[in-house]
C-alpha cells in the first residue's frame, strides 16, 4: 500500500464512529432532551421516530441528523430497524426515558478502547413517580445495552425485549443507567394498560393458554403477581411508591388476562 493508500485509511478509521448510540421514539418530547444530551459525546446518533405529533423529531434535529420515520412494527423490531441504521461497531441501545451519567460514559469509552466482552450489562436505576425504587424487581433490573453490532439482536416476546448476543460473551459494567419512567400516575396506568394488551396479542399469537380464561385465574394472576413484587420482592420497603408499583404491576398481570379473555371469547351482552 502506498503512503497516500495508508493515510486515506488511517482517516477513514478515524473518521467511522466507534460508538453509535440508537434510540426509538414516540411522543417523548418531555424525555428526549435529557436522553440526547447524556450521550452526546457518542461518535453517532441514530433516532428512529415512529410518528410523534408532538416537538420529539424537532428536539432530535438539535443533536443529530441521522432521524429515520418508520411506523411502529413492535419494540424489537423497531429496536433491530434501528440497529441496521447504525454504523458504528459497537452499539448503545437507549430508550428515551434513560440516562447515561458522565461516570457510566467515561466507562464505556474506556471499554470500548480495550474491550474484554461481546456485551455488557448495566444495573439500571429506575425513578418511578419522582422517587428511586430499590426493591421489588425494580433494582438493580440489569440490561443489556452495549454491544457489538455483529453480534446483538433484538429478540424476546414483545413488548419485554432483550439483546442476544451470539456466539460471544457477557460482562457488566457496575455503574448505574438511569431511567426516568412514570412521571404520574395517569401515565403509569396509561402504559401498563397499552403493555397488556400486547402482551394479550402476543398470548393469542402464541397460543400459551388453553381454554378460556375466567374470573379465578384473573383473580390468581392479580394475587401472585403482587405479592411476588410487593412481599417477596421487598416493594414494601420502597413506602407508597412501591405499594403503588405493585398494585400496577399486578393489575397489567390481571388486565393481560382480560383482554386475551376479550379477544377469544367476546363478552355477551345481554339482549333486550
């Protein structure tokens, strides 16, 4: 290779982005300031909008003109949609309620530098209602988020998604990712209801549950999934907004049920 042939790919390999950070939206412009400028020192950014009506896309412009419109096919195929977009090798996977503390990006530069793993881990610290959550499943509730690009994919039953890495290995990064998630109760509720009925979707797709689902196991699923997270979990030690947490949790649990219930065997209304 010529001299001139060795500096135009050193400047090339300089010039790729090492670290793209992605991001899949809607809605979020309450969030998405937050979200892009706790990773703006990434190489790139990457924001998949699937139709906000509100300023989200106007927002993203200000740090990144690599936006991609597609209308929502489901939250791993979003995920990948925008995986395929990027260019950098490895990959930060972001939602637009998280944060990446400069502690957690200092890190992650210096493991990307020297990388020992395929993938990593963070513990993720979720703010629910104004308030940290320590218990009830909510911490330290690790993801997967960086990764190489060659080896991760989205996969998993929407709309609990997770990252596979294939044919590598795992390691984690014991620093926090924060997450932002419910800023009132009206939106907690909100999301849980839109997060049951795809998981009613996905239940009558998958063909998980036989027979006709009725008021006992409504009532079972309820039961068990809030003394799972509020007695055996300890939610009960995160005060009201764990009770509250809790609650929530077990009527999406139930509320999946329902509507799975809703979808194989309509509600008689009576006639006249």
């Amino acid at each position: 290779m010529t001299r001139d042939g060795r500096v135009e790919s050193l400047w090339r390999e300089r010039s790729m982005p090492k670290i793209s950070v992605t991001i899949i939206c809607q809605n979020e412009e309450i969030n998405i300031r937050g979200c892009l400028e706790s990773v703006r020192w990434a190489d790139e950014i990457v924001v998949v909008d699937a139709g906000s009506a509100d300023r989200t896309v106007e927002i993203a412009r200000e740090y990144t003109d690599k936006i991609f419109h597609n209308p929502w096919p489901g939250h791993k195929e979003q995920k990948n949609f925008a995986l395929d977009r990027a260019a950098g090798p490895w990959i930060l996977s972001m939602d637009a309620d998280e944060r990446v503390s400069p502690t957690l990006a200092d890190r992650i530069r210096r493991e990307v530098e020297s990388p020992r793993h395929d993938g990593y881990r963070f513990p993720r610290q979720n703010y629910f209602l104004g308030c940290r959550m320590r218990h009830g499943g909510w911490y330290p509730d690790h993801v997967l988020r960086l990764f190489l690009k060659e080896k991760g994919r989205f996969v998993g039953i929407n709309p609990h998604d997770y990252v596979e890495i294939r044919g590598g290995d795992v390691g984690i990064i014991p620093i926090d990712l924060l997450h932002i998630t419910y800023r009132s109760y009206s939106q907690y509720v909100l999301k849980q209801l839109s997060y049951s009925r795809i998981g009613a979707a996905e239940l009558e797709k998958r063909k998980k549950i036989r027979g006709v689902p009725g008021g006992v196991r409504f009532l079972a699923g309820f039961f068990f999934k809030f003394l799972e997270t509020y007695v055996w979990k300890l939610g009960i030690l995160d005060g009201w907004p764990g009770f509250v947490a809790s609650i929530g949790g077990a009527h999406a649990k139930m509320g999946r049920l329902v509507l799975y219930r809703e979808q194989v065997a309509p509600w008689e209304v009576p006639g006249p």
